[in-house]
C-alpha cells in the first residue's frame, strides 16, 4: 500500500486510516500510516507533538509551497446509535466505504494523496511546484494542540504556502456542488446575575435576578444584528440557557444565570460583540459576572485568481460548477485564514459524525481526481 502505484487508488489507504480508531485526542496509528504513504512519494514528513495531540507536517519540491492541503487524522466516537458494521473495520459493501472517518475527512485525505500519485508520476517524481500538507490529530477536540501550533512553526520556517486547501466534506448533494470560501465566527457567554433572595410576597425587600436577567436577555434579541452581507447570511444569537435553581414558588432567588451563543458574520468582531453586550448587561444588572469565549473569528476568501483556479479544476473534473458558500460551523480554516488564503472543499457530508458513516468508492475516487486537477491548477 506504500507504493506510488497502489496510492493511486485512496481506497486502500482510506480504509487503513479508517481503521485506525484515532477518536480526539487519540492517535491511535493514524499519522504514522500517512506518513508512511507519503514518504514513499518523496515528501519529507515532520511529526510535530503538542500535549496529547500529534501533528504532521509533510513537504516536497522547492521553494515556498504553492499549494498546502490541511486536514485532520481525528474523528469523533463512534456513539451510541447502532452501527451495520463495526465503525472502525472499514468495511466496502455494495461498492461504499464504511467507517468513522470516511468522509470526515479520512476518505478526503486518502483522496488527496492518491491525487499526488499521480501528480508525481505525470511528473517524474520531481513536482514543477512545492506542495505541503498540514495534518493534525486535534479539529474535533479542543483544537488547542493543533493546526494553530503548527501554522506557528511553519510560519517560523517560512513555510506559509501561497494557499491552502482544507478537505473538508463540503459538497451536499453531489460531489462538486459547493465550496466554502469563509465561515462565521463563534462566540459564547455565560451570565450570572446577582439578587437579593426573599419572600415573593414581599418584593420590595428583594431584587429579582430573574427580571434584570430577563430585561438583559430581552435586549440582547430585541434587534437583530445585521441583515448579512454580500457572502454571510444575518448574525444570530441564540439563548441556549437559562437557570434559576430555585425549587420553591414563592422564594425569590439570589441568582439567575444563563447562556448564549453567536454566529456572527464578517461584520463583527469578538471584541465589537463583547463590547456592545457588556453595555447591555451593565444597563439592566449591575451586579453580575460574565464571561466570554470566541472559538474563532468569522473570515472570507474574497473570489479572486486562486478561488478561480480552485473552481475551475472542480467543474473540469466533475462537470459541476461549485457554489461558492459561507455557511455551516467552524473548521480549522478560521487559523489558517490569519495565514493565506484558504478554501474548503471535499467530499459529500451528509454522514458525517453519523452512525455509519460512509462514502461510495466511486466519489472517493472522483475526489482524487478533482484533487489531482487542483494540482495542476496551482502548478501553473
């Protein structure tokens, strides 16, 4: 499975990754198997270990890289609900691949090697072009030990490419269909409002945290925050929690707490929201405490020749012409916006983080050569 010849299928080496039951933080072999497959292309590979997490980072030909492919070796657990197959078995029945990890993203990553097969091969083995990869075993975790360590070491080595791709599943319906140039930003808070406890029957001796939790809650949704842009759908914020505690009827609670959640699009900030939050609940609760946390900010890619190229090596290989989308959650693409330029795009996901998850054999095998196309793009 290590040679040039048999990479060029990703079935094989999609479901030897598969079958390494790599559930966050867990290697479990993963990266080891990967990297045994691209040194036998020729990729030097550099096993980057933060904590619990192991990285990979591999690189071939010379100069700064035109094109980095990122992804993630990890996945999340299997779950409760009944699998077909066991989850990690990499099963192929009726011509689909079966495992935790087939589209999200070890199919994608398989695909993206066979891809360089052959590319390297049409190639002689020397790339016209550097091409690098940047793999971490940390996206459906905490995301801490991961692609923003490594972006920080590649950064220090000037190994920053001119852009980079992240094989995430992103097509819906048919492979080809969208490609994520940006993603909103996510951010949480938590609020606890302070009171008096008292009898209900005697208010004026109290101060009701529910009702200044309840005006704060009211002004955060009153409005909405914009009405999107010209590639974001509106901001949203969305109450997630509201807790008293209280078991009895007529008491008057000390505290009252609750969270919430924004998406918001590029015309916010963390620092703008937190700022204009921090006016509201000071207004209504004078006496809280309050937290916040941005899991990542929102960015875009605005379509310029590198999106064009990406795009166009899709609808030559798929005949599809992708739509160029912002939607859905967070992904590593959000650290390696702060870089270069970066797009998504991958298999479908409509299995993704579900139980059997799977791909047909033949998409694994379009993707490579839509891949494989992208390589020729970014070579020119």
């Amino acid at each position: 499975m290590t040679d040039g010849a048999s990479l060029a299928d990703p079935l094989p080496l999609a479901a030897a990754l598969i079958r390494c039951p790599s559930v966050t933080p867990e290697d479990a072999g993963a990266q080891t198997v990967l990297a045994e497959a691209l040194t036998s292309l020729g990729f030097a590979c550099t096993a980057l270990t933060y904590g619990r997490v192991r990285n990979l980072y591999a690189r071939i030909g010379t100069g700064r890289p035109a094109l980095c492919f990122a992804g993630h070796t990890d996945v999340v657990p299997a779950g409760d609900a009944a699998w077909s197959s066991n989850p990690f078995a990499a099963e192929v029945r009726g011509g689909v691949l079966y495992g935790r990890g087939a589209t999200d993203m070890k199919g994608n990553i398989a695909a993206f090697v066979a891809a360089l097969a052959g590319w390297l091969d049409r190639h002689g083995g020397t790339p016209p072009v550097a091409v690098s990869l940047l793999i971490t075993g940390d996206e459906e975790g905490e995301a801490v030990d991961g692609t923003v360590k490594v972006l920080e070491w590649m950064a220090e080595r000037q190994e920053i490419p001119g852009f980079c791709l992240v094989g995430e599943p992103t097509s819906v319906a048919t492979l080809g269909d969208l490609v994520k140039i940006g993603r909103r930003g996510s951010m949480s808070a938590r609020l606890v409002v302070e009171g008096t406890q008292g009898h209900s029957a005697y208010p004026q001796r109290a101060d009701n945290p529910i009702h200044r939790l309840v005006r704060v809650l009211h002004a955060l949704t009153e409005q909405p925050l914009d009405a999107g842009t010209d590639w974001f759908e509106p901001s949203t914020l969305q109450i997630t929690s509201v807790d008293v505690g209280n078991p009895a009827t007529n008491v008057i609670p000390a505290r009252a707490e609750a969270k919430w959640n924004i998406r918001f699009n590029d015309r916010h900030t963390a620092a703008s929201l937190e700022a204009w939050m921090r006016r509201l609940i000071d207004a209504a609760a004078p006496r809280h405490t309050v937290s916040f946390s941005c899991s990542g900010e929102a960015f875009l890619t605005t379509p310029g020749p590198e999106v064009a190229k990406l795009v166009a090596a899709i609808t030559a290989a798929t005949g599809v012409t992708p739509k160029l989308d912002t939607g859905g959650g967070t992904s590593d693409a959000r650290f390696i916006a702060r870089y270069c330029p970066v797009a998504e795009f991958g298999l479908v996901g409509t299995s993704m983080h579900q139980a059997d998850e799977r791909v047909p054999v033949a998409e694994l095998r379009a993707l490579a050569r839509v891949y494989e196309g992208v390589l020729d793009a970014f070579a020119t």
